[in-house]
C-alpha cells in the first residue's frame, strides 16, 4: 500500500490561504446578491424633496421622473429617471440622488428664456440653446424678439435647426444669443439668406449671409465698441457688403436720402418734359 505523501508546512498554509479567499469571496458574493435584492425588492421610496427648480412645480417633477412614495427605490437605473426629468423643457440638467433610508433627493438646473420667436397667433420662448421653453399669447419686450421663421409645428422641448440644411443659421443664432452682444439686442430678423439685427440703441446691422457666423458675430462686437468713439452717430452696419464691415453714420444717410430724393424729382421732371413734348 503507497503512503499519503505529507504536505510540507508551505503547503498547507497555501491551501489555507486559497481555502480562506474561496470562501471570503463567496461571502462577499452573497452578501452583494442579497444587498441587491434587498434594494431592488424591499427599499420603498418613502420621502422626495427637489431642489434648484423656479419655474417648474415640484410635483411636475417628482410626475416626470416617475418616481413614488411606496415605489420600488431601485427598480429603474439612475440615469434613466435622470433623462426623464431633463425631458422637461424647461431642465437643463437633472442630478438623481437615492439612500438605503427611503429617501430621494432631485437637484435640478432651470434654463433661462432669453427670446421670444413668432409662431402663427402666439410666441414662445427660448433659451441660449435654442431649446423651445413655453408657450405665451402675448410678447414681452424684456426678451428678444425674432420673427421671419418659418415652421409648421412647434413641439416644447425640442430644438431648432437641428438638421443639416440650416447648421449655418443655427451657429449664428446660437453665437449671437450666447455671446457678450446678448445683452444688446433688440430684435432679429431672420431672412432668406441673411439676418437683420436691431441693437437696443437702434442700429440697425445687416448681415446678407449666414455663413461664418460667429465670426462675424466678433467682427460685430469689435465694430459696436468702436462706434461708441466715434463722434457722429452710427445707424446702420453692414457686415458683409464688402471686405470689411461699413458702418453708416446719420449724416451718411441722410446725404444717401436726399441723393434719392434728387433723383427722384430728376426723374419725375424728366417724365413731365416727355409728356409735354408729345402733347
């Protein structure tokens, strides 16, 4: 019969090593399990508070993440009742935070309407993202307003411009209502190919193109801040009638006016000699 060969001491403190980390993870195995199933299956959520919001009631919130009290606490992922609150037109970013206690708190992060377009009978705010806020019959003249857009429907929460064709549009709207002029403009009017811009000191600035907006959107700032030395007062700018920006003064424009007004009386003087002579 062959003997049991001994194990030396190494060995066997080796086996009782392996034996002990079998073990402790297996332990740590179920005790993950079991704190899984626990807070899956038994923690009710039993308190919510939300923070940081203004303009959007607590309970359109608490609604929106479809949480409860007696709910599940950590039936759905984090991330998901997140997304569901920032689905709210008005929540730029949604912060979730959940403890074994039951409790449930939402800090959220409002946006800001900075402008107010024209849609069919009523308007709607926006903020710096372009992001469509709320619904309002009448205009407020604390925001700024812009017109010439033409949309079919409107869905709150969404964007606009968010397609290919009209990315140019979209930068420069964007660099406007995002930049340090924000603060300086009245109006925008959205053309065809271009946009006119009206500045809460009345001049009026013409951009024919939309393209390398903000860009130009600098160029604009660099030539606002120079027309505040100039001695005579500027009304209108035109951004890329040529190689560089032209700033109109009021005397310009009024020389421009009579010009037109002399030409036109040439015109209609003209007209009269010809009608006499054929008479």
């Amino acid at each position: 019969m062959k003997k049991k060969k001994r194990l030396t001491a190494k060995q066997k403190r080796n086996r009782r090593i392996l034996r002990n980390w079998i073990l402790g993870l297996g332990l740590i195995l179920v005790l993950a399990f079991g704190l899984q199933f626990v807070k899956t299956q038994v923690i009710q959520v039993k308190d919510i508070t939300v923070t940081g919001n203004d303009k959007v009631k607590t309970e359109k919130i608490i609604k929106a993440s479809g949480l409860d009290r007696g709910a599940r606490m950590f039936e759905k992922p984090k991330a998901q009742l997140e997304g569901r609150v920032e689905a709210l037109p008005y929540i730029k970013d949604a912060k979730l935070k959940r403890s074994l206690l039951g409790k449930v708190k939402i800090s959220v992060e409002e946006r800001t309407p900075i402008a107010q377009i024209s849609f069919k009978d009523h308007y709607v705010f926006i903020d710096e993202d372009l992001r469509l806020l709320e619904k309002t019959m009448e205009f407020q003249p604390e925001y700024i307003k812009i017109t010439g857009l033409t949309m079919k429907n409107l869905h709150l929460g969404s964007y606009l411009f968010y397609n290919d064709r009209q990315e140019d549009l979209r930068e420069m709207l964007e660099a406007l209502l995002k930049g340090d002029l924000v603060s300086e403009i009245q109006s925008i009017e959205i053309g065809k190919r271009g946009i006119n811009l009206l500045t809460k000191g009345d001049i009026q600035v013409v951009f024919y193109s939309t393209k390398n907006g903000p860009y130009k959107v600098k160029q604009l700032a660099a030539v606002l801040e120079k027309a505040k030395t100039l001695d005579k007062e500027v009304t209108m700018i035109l951004m890329d009638k040529g190689k560089d920006p032209i700033a109109v003064t009021e005397d310009v424009k009024k020389k421009s006016l009579r010009k037109n007004e002399d030409e036109s009386g040439e015109r209609i003087d003209r007209s009269r000699q010809v009608q006499e002579e054929n008479e």
